[in-house]
C-alpha cells in the first residue's frame, strides 16, 4: 500500500472528541511524489454531518484518506496546491484503501461538491467532463437516497436533545439545592 505506517493520534482537548492531532506523521507514496502529514497536523477524521454518520462514521477504513485530504485541502486553502487534485487523491486513496466503490464515490462527491461551493468554483470546469458528470450522477442519486433518512435523523436527534434538556433540568435543580443547603454535622451532646 501506499501508506506507509499507522496512524497514531492523540485527541486534542476540546471537550467533544472532535479533533485528533498526528503524534507521528502519516505518508502517502503518490504517483508522482510522496505527501507527508507532519506529526502535529491536527484532523477531525472524516467531515461527516451527524446526521450522516449511521451511514458514514467519522472513521473507519478511509481514516487515512480522510487525513491526507485535510492535510491536502489546508494546502489547497493557501493556495499551494489544486481543490481538484486534492479531491481526485482523496478518492483514488480511498480506493487504494479498498473502501466499497458506492461509499468511496459518495464521500468523493461530497468532498468535491464542498470544494467547489465553499472555496474553488472554478475547479469545476478543471476536472474534466468525466468527473464532472460523475458527480451529477452521484449527487442527484445520492440526494434521493440521502433525503429521507437525513430528516428522520436529524428530527430525532432534535427529540432527543430535548429529552437531555428536560433530564438534566432535574438533577441540575437537586444538585444545586444540595449546595446551598448543605447537611450540618451532628453535635455531641
């Protein structure tokens, strides 16, 4: 493979588990030139909004992958490297990691889609015509499968926040009224 090493993390403390920092760095032998992700590169695994992680955890066997374009996109972001290579690796790594053909493409989608709205419009028109109709193709379908089970998670989620709220509330009231009056020691007599 052309990963070389595991990956060895270390969480950053946020509160959330939402951010890991590399204790040693990850590298990718790529076509033309290696790509190294320095130890203290800090990732969030895979960009998954959690109202897609039953279908796409946050990790798993794209981990790498998902690393590797983080590090990727920064560049892209400072303008040190191109939105649609560093798509077009993310994909051909998930690949090479043998991530299922449907999850790989959809994360690649997903990717590119964001890459284009959020920061490189242009890198639309520089993928060529085959991407560009693949991700159509993928987006439309992906969106019909997508859409239902989306809403019925994230209305649940809501449901559930609302049953954390209304549980805390309780134990929030005892807790404190057990701080202002605290038990008072017996006296001998």
């Amino acid at each position: 493979m052309p990963f070389t090493g595991p990956v060895v993390v270390q969480e950053v403390d946020r509160g959330d588990g939402s951010r890991w920092r590399l204790v040693e760095p990850l590298t990718y032998q790529g076509r033309d030139e290696p790509f190294v992700v320095p130890a203290g590169f800090e990732t969030d695994f895979a960009s998954v909004p959690r109202a897609f992680t039953w279908l796409i955890p946050r990790y798993g066997r794209y981990t790498k992958a998902a690393i590797l374009h983080d590090f990727l996109s920064q560049q892209a972001a400072a303008g040190k490297f191109a939105w649609v290579d560093a798509d077009g690796i993310f994909r051909r790594t998930m690949r090479e990691l043998g991530v299922p053909i449907l999850r790989r493409w959809l994360m690649w989608a997903a990717v590119r889609l964001r890459s284009i709205v959020e920061f490189a419009p242009s890198s639309l028109w520089k993928q060529g015509a085959g991407p560009f109709i693949a991700l159509v193709v993928i987006t439309v379908l992906g969106m019909a499968f997508l859409a239902v089970p989306a809403v019925v998670v994230t209305a649940w989620m809501l449901v559930f926040a609302l049953l954390e709220a209304l549980a805390y509330l309780p134990a929030r009231l005892v807790r404190r009224s057990a701080q202002v009056n605290p038990p008072r020691p017996m006296l001998p007599r």
